[in-house]
C-alpha cells in the first residue's frame, strides 16, 4: 500500500515555513519507512487486510449466486414464456447492479474501506508528524522533504536525512546510531561514450573492473605515457 494519506512535501513546507527566518538548513524523512516501524501501523495494517479479504469474499459470494442465476436461466430459456423471460433477465441485471453498488460502496473512493484506513492510519500519522515536527525545530530545520511523498528526489545526499532523527524522537532508535551521513563531494554515473567519441570524466576506483589497473587520464593535445 503505497502513499498512505501523509502530508505531502509542500504542507511540510508550509508547517514548518516560520523557522525559515531563523535558519536555512533543510532536510528529508521517509515518512512510510517511519510508520512500517510503528507496531500501531502494523496492527492497522494487519485489521484493514482483515476487512479486505472478508469483503472480498462476500464480493465472491455474490458473483457466484448471480453466476447461477444466470445459468438456471440459460437452461430454462426455452420453457419459459416471453413474461417469464423478462422478469428472469430483471432479476439478473439487478442482482449485477447490486453487486456493483456493494463494491463502490466498499471499495470505491470514499467508500467503507477508504474510510476505515482514515481511521486507523491517522492516528500513526499524527504521531509521525509531531515527531518530525520535534525535530525539525531542534534541528533548525526550514524545510523537511518527505521522501515517500509524491516529490520526485532525483539524489539524496545521507547527509541531509533525519529519518534516524526521527525514529529516536519516537523511541524506536538509539541517540548513537541518529547521525548524519559523512559530507562528501557528490558523484554521478559517468555516461558511456558514444564510437568514436572521448571521455574526460576520469573513472572511480569503485567503478573500474575488478583485477583491472587503473588508468592515467589523458589531456587533450598529449600522448598518453
């Protein structure tokens, strides 16, 4: 269950804009990776597959019935008089338009499902919230990121995560393991060169063959040693 109904990046940053005039560090959470480790959210996960699957079933339950609805129909069709005929046809089609409406009314937007995940997960996102909110103010942070959130985070650097932070803030980590990650120059994937073309970009040890040396970068308008 992707995206459960957390506050998206920007109420984040609409939450938490008053610190901005006194600081303007910034930071990111991964707000679905912080609720998975709450034992609330599980038992809420655990009761809404509960509800599913009962639901399903009854769903089943019903399909199957109008399923031999209709065959009785189909084996009966010759006997049956015009009259007869289309009351048996009513009765089908109002028995699909009854298992439709139970499935929009369980499953649907809004429906008893939805509703009950409201419910049950809100709780655990309050929690969540006031947490991050905790920390953002002891960290001076003036903007937090929501990792899981519909923000697309093309590269994260570790050391700008306070997902550990966070955690120690809801009593699930200790305060020695809540560091940020080391700052380091910020590396990308160097692109293939195309035939016949160059690469300037020299080639990270951790990225070269293993067994294979590394190699000198050659200058333009030099011969290579």
């Amino acid at each position: 269950m992707k995206r459960l109904l957390f506050v998206g990046p920007l109420l984040w940053l609409l939450a938490l804009l008053p610190l901005a005039g006194r600081a303007q560090k910034f930071g990111y959470v991964d707000s679905e990776f912080l609720m998975s480790k709450l034992p609330a959210y599980a038992q809420a996960q655990q009761e809404l597959n509960t509800l599913s699957q009962n639901w399903q079933k009854e769903v089943e339950a019903q399909k199957k019935d109008l399923d031999r609805l209709y065959r009785t129909y189909q084996a009966e069709e010759v006997l049956l008089t015009e009259a007869m005929k289309k009351k048996r046809q009513d009765e089908i089609l109002k028995k699909e338009q009854d298992i439709k409406a139970y499935q929009n009314r369980v499953f649907g937007y809004e429906g008893q499902l939805f509703k009950k995940r409201q419910e049950l997960t809100k709780p655990v996102q309050d929690q969540v919230f006031e947490a991050i909110e905790k920390v953002a103010k002891k960290k001076q942070l003036a903007i937090v990121f929501d990792k899981s959130g519909d923000l697309t985070m093309l590269y994260t650097n570790p050391a700008h995560d306070y997902t550990e932070f966070v955690m120690e803030e809801l009593g699930l980590a200790s305060e020695d393991r809540n560091q940020p990650g080391q700052k380091g120059a910020v590396r990308s994937v160097t692109p293939p060169t195309t035939p016949g073309g160059t690469a300037d970009e020299p080639v990270f040890d951790d990225q070269r063959p293993a067994g294979k040396p590394a190699a000198k970068p050659v200058r333009k308008g030099s011969r290579p040693e």
